[in-house]
C-alpha cells in the first residue's frame, strides 16, 4: 500500500478522512508533496524546561519552569540571535505559565505564580503587574488571559477557576487599573483566543465561545480529556485541537463553518502548534508535521525533528524548541535539498585536494539569489542594511562580518550532521568564499561606496600627494636598488597592485596582498643575480619601494581600499603574514602622506625633506 501510493502524484481532489485509512493515505502524501525546512540557525537552552512562549514582528520570548524569560530576535530573516535573559521578578521561582506581547506598548504580559507581571521590552525589566479583581478583592490566582485593544485602550481579560475578570490600560498615567466586569465560568480555562471579536475559551473536555460584552456563551466542539489547542489563522479562521482530534472552523456572517476535521489517531499525539500564512505546524514526538490550512487532511511537508514541545511563528521563520535548543526553520524547496545533498556527496568523495574547489562551488550555490535558497533570500535583508545611508561603518561592517561567520558556522554544522569531513585547509578557506560569493553583486559596489564616502577627504589627499611625487626618482624615496627602469623592472608588483579594485571581495583583495604584493617585489630582485646593490631586501628597502610602486599605481581610493581590507582581516591573519603586508601598506601610505615635498624655481619636484 505504501509503495504504490507514494508513487502516485499528489491529488488536488483528495477530501478530508478520519481514522486509520486517512492515516495511511496522509503518511504515503507526505513523500510527494514539494515543500521541506531546513534549519538556519540554533541555540542552546539551558534554563530548565520550556514552560510558555509567544512571538511578535520583532521579538520571540520563551519562559521557563524556573520563572526566567529568554528573548530572541531574528537577523537577517533566518539567524536567530538572544538578545537577555531576565530572571524572575521579586525572587519568584514559579514558571513561567502565559506570554502575551503588546506591540504597541512595547510591553510583555508574562504570567507567573498567578500574577501578571508587565515587562518593559525597550529596557528589559519589569516594571508593574496588572491588578486583577474578583468580587471586589485582587487576587493572585490567574490561569490564563488574554489582552484585546477598546476604543485605543487595551484591555486585559484575566481567567481564575471561577471567573473572568477585566482589566484596562491607561495610556495616560502608564498603568494598568482592575475594573469591577467579570463573567463567570463554570471551570478554568486551558486556552484563549479571539475569532471574529469572540473570544474562544478551552476548557478540559470543551471549547466554548464566549460573547465578551454579552455574557452569551456557546459551545464550539466537544472531546476528550487533555491539553487543548487554539490556534489562530486569521481573524475569521481558526483551528483547535486536544491531544485526539483536530478541527478547522470559521465565522461568517451566515455563521459557523467547519473547514476541515481530523482524527490525529492513537500514535500521534500533538505537543505544539502553530500558524504561519497558509501554512499549519504540529509537533509529534517523532516529527513536525506541516498542513494546509484549509485542508490538513494529509501533510505537505515533513521536518524531522523529535520532541518539539514549542513552536512559534516570527518573521518568516518557524521557532522549533526542545528541551535544550531553539531553532530557526525556513521553507526550502526539494530541488534545493537533492541539490544539497548532490554537492554533500561530492565533498564526501572528494580528496583534501579537490575539496576546497568543491566547497567554493557549494558555497556560491548557498547564495545564488536566482536558487532562493533561504540564505540567499537573507542577503536581500544584509544589503538593505548595508544600503541604508543613515548608518555608518561601525554599525554595517560588523553586522556583515557576523553574516559571514554565521554562514560559514552554519555550512560546517550542517556538513557535520551529514557525516561530511572537511578538511582544515577549507576550514581556513570558507569564510573567504562566503565573502566572495557576498560581494559577487550589487552588495560590493553598496558597501565599498560607503568606504569612498566617509574616507573621500583622505583618498583625496593621497591623490594630490601621488601626483606630485610621481617625479621623483626610485633613489629620492630612500631605495639604494639602482636600476634604469624601476616601473619595468618592478611591473608585476605594480599590476598586482593595479589588480586590487578590480576585485570584489575585501578577502580576495587580502589574499591577493598577502600571496603576491611582496613576493611580486622580492622575485624581482632576486631574479636579477646581482642584486643590484640590495644584499638583502630589509624593511628599510622594502618600504620605500612599495611607496614607489603605490604612487605610480594611479589608484584612486587608496586610502578607501586599505581600510575596506582592514574592517574584515581576520584576528589570525592580523597576526600573521598577511596582517604585516597589510601593516606594511598602512606605513607606506602614512610615509606618502607626510613627504614634504619642495618645488625647485622650474616647478620640479626636489627629494622629500
């Protein structure tokens, strides 16, 4: 049955099936859908158990058993990155139960022990709680809530064992205030959520839908006892869930409609869901399945990963949670998986030799914008922050730096995890063919203008000084190398000096200054026999000749150029040969700078003072 449903192509036609045969069909559907996740960034957990979670455009907060809240942002669409971690407040070691975020306030509501605590997201501390009040008297025994926006106030709906209680923002004085409205209901609920203006409440073994302002209560969907999920499409649409079944419904104006209904069966008991566009995320303990929406009758995709037990929704991506990590999941599709695989293959069997070639070609096909592969679509984001004028290099560059790193960590981990072996000279190599590859484009010529922009008053200085001294004889710098012709004579040097705006990434242009400028220099020396009167190629004859060849380079932002090489040295290479070269060009360029350079009655350039 298996091999022979697989094999078919996926049905448009398919409806909705309960029980055992809709399992069979919904497992064979899972391998002919088009539509798979990949991971593009992890962290470690280590705060005890996920007890509560919730997202926002900007943030995703995750509370734990020990009362602690961690925050994350996404970077660049797909990298996860923590930003703190709080610590309970006033000492409490309860968990952490309920996360709401009001993005308008730029307040986070975290339950704790019963009470609603209000942390503020821009400095990070708590500053209040929301008072809750029943039958005249606050009370420290809230279960769940829930928050909704009245009239441009925002309005906090707290649930006890007993009832509902209201609670309202006051924008100005800062604070929350208890209202004396409540609803009674007959138990404490599991889960909220508003639908359509109505608010749905789960409660052990029901789901109801509660009229806020009317009182009137309707009963949505019975089941059996267990964990019970809300979670929202959009508005008018949403799905809920208990630990059996699962049922999609909207509200219309002609009134409740049932979109779709499935049994999960005995062996497939969610953990966690989730929501994002048209697409729906549930957790089982072996794997995450992922559902249309409107027909979740079969899966369309499949992220192997166990024991999920918090998923969330932020800013294109899909935070998966276990007990010890957190994890960023994009879409991808299956051409991109058998082409990664195809090239995990080739470095697998490659020699150490061949590997390196190989890797660079992987690399380049990460980042290819026309294969949308999720790290090519964060570069979109890299390069509008880049191209934004209002920030400067010390706020670009590092975050460009941080890209590449976080791609080459990436690259090596998932190579790993597939039992590839790289050797250490691609380890030396990657972050060079990351930054090749992120330079290939409009990203290089973004950047290096805003090198040309800060640095144009130096780049010009030099200029002026490069054509003044271009007069001035080889001897006149301080070389005792007597030769006819030094730009002949040094003609390698200077092309590869030459070669330098030519190229697009500040690593190819440190390789090519580490590998070829000085030995360029030494060859030609060398080659001669004679020596032509340097014994021995010091510092001291070294540097005056590279100031020879740099004014006669005809370069235009020299000053620009050194410095875009320097912002992206690595610290091993800054100590190392190709942090001398660059150094050596740093002293070249400050000698060019400071030349007193007199001019003669006839207006020819005399030696430097």
């Amino acid at each position: 049955l298996y091999l022979s449903l697989s094999l078919r192509p996926a049905r448009s036609d398919i409806r909705p099936i309960t029980g055992s045969a809709g399992h069979a069909i919904a497992l064979a559907h899972r391998y002919v859908r088009r539509m798979s996740f990949i991971t593009t960034s992890t962290a470690l957990w280590n705060h005890g158990k996920i007890s509560a979670a919730a997202s926002s455009q900007q943030f995703a907060i995750i509370g734990s058993t020990t009362g602690k809240a961690t925050i994350y942002k996404i970077e660049f669409d797909i990298f996860l990155k923590k930003i703190v971690t709080i610590a309970a407040p006033a000492q409490k070691t309860a968990a952490v139960s309920q996360i709401e975020i009001i993005e308008r306030l730029d307040y986070a509501l975290l339950l704790i022990g019963g009470i609603i605590h209000v942390l503020d997201l821009n400095s990070f501390v708590y500053i209040s709680n929301v008072p809750v009040h029943e039958r005249g008297l606050p009370v420290g025994n809230t279960v769940r809530f829930i928050t909704r926006s009245v009239s441009g106030a925002v309005e906090v709906i707290a649930a006890t064992n007993q009832q509902v209680n209201f609670s309202t923002f006051s924008a100005s004085e800062l604070t929350f205030r208890a209202t004396s409205r409540a609803l009674y209901i007959p138990d404490g609920p599991c889960s909220l959520s508003w639908v359509s203006g109505k608010l749905v409440v789960g409660f052990s073994t029901e789901f109801a839908l509660l009229e806020v302002d009317s009182g009137q209560v309707d009963s949505l969907w019975f089941f059996e006892p267990g964990p019970s999920f809300c979670v929202p499409v959009n508005s008018t649409h949403m799905i809920l869930s208990s630990t059996a079944s699962v049922v999609a419904f909207s509200i219309r104006p002609n009134g409740l409609f049932v979109n779709c209904r499935l049994n999960w069966g005995v062996s497939r008991k969610p953990l966690a869901m989730c929501s994002q566009g048209s697409l729906f995320f549930v957790s089982f303990y072996d794997h995450i399945g992922v559902f249309d929406v409107e027909d979740f009758s079969f899966p369309v995709g499949r992220i192997d990963m166990k024991n999920i037990t918090t998923l969330l929704s932020l800013n294109g991506c899909v935070i998966a949670a276990d007990s010890h990590h957190i994890h960023a999941l994009h879409s991808s599709s299956e051409d991109w998986l058998s082409r990664d695989n195809k090239w995990k293959d080739k470095l697998r069997e490659a020699s150490e030799s061949a590997q390196t070639s190989f890797l660079a070609e992987y690399i380049s096909d990460l980042l290819c914008p026309s294969l949308k592969h999720p790290f090519a679509l964060s570069m979109q984001s890299l390069l509008h922050v880049v191209s934004d004028p209002c920030l400067d290099l010390l706020e670009v560059c590092p975050l460009v730096q941080k890209f590449i790193d976080t791609i080459v960590c990436r690259v090596f981990e998932d190579c790993t995890n597939s039992n590839v072996v790289v050797s250490d000279l691609c380890k030396v190599r990657a972050p060079s063919f990351v930054s090749d590859a992120i330079f290939a484009g409009d990203f290089a010529d973004n950047l290096f203008s805003k090198f040309t922009r800060q640095f144009s008053t130096e780049d010009g200085e030099l200029a002026k000084s490069c054509a003044i001294l271009r007069k001035l004889e080889l001897r006149e710098f301080g070389s005792n190398l007597t030769v006819n012709d030094p730009l002949g004579f040094f003609s390698v040097a200077l092309s590869v000096l030459q070669e330098l705006p030519t190229l697009r990434s500040p690593f190819s242009m440190l390789r090519l200054v580490s590998e070829h400028l000085g030995q360029a220099i030494s060859q030609a020396i060398e080659n001669t026999g004679d020596h032509f009167g340097v014994e021995e190629l010091t510092a001291d004859e070294y540097i005056p000749i590279l100031v020879f060849i740099t004014v006669h380079s005809g370069l235009k932002h020299l000053y620009s150029l050194h410095k875009f090489m320097s912002f992206f040295i690595a610290p091993n290479d800054a100590r190392g040969h190709t942090g001398y070269e660059l150094t050596t060009m740093a002293v070249a360029l400050e000698y060019i700078n400071k030349l007193q350079v007199q001019k003669s009655p006839s207006g020819d350039a005399m030696p430097p003072n």
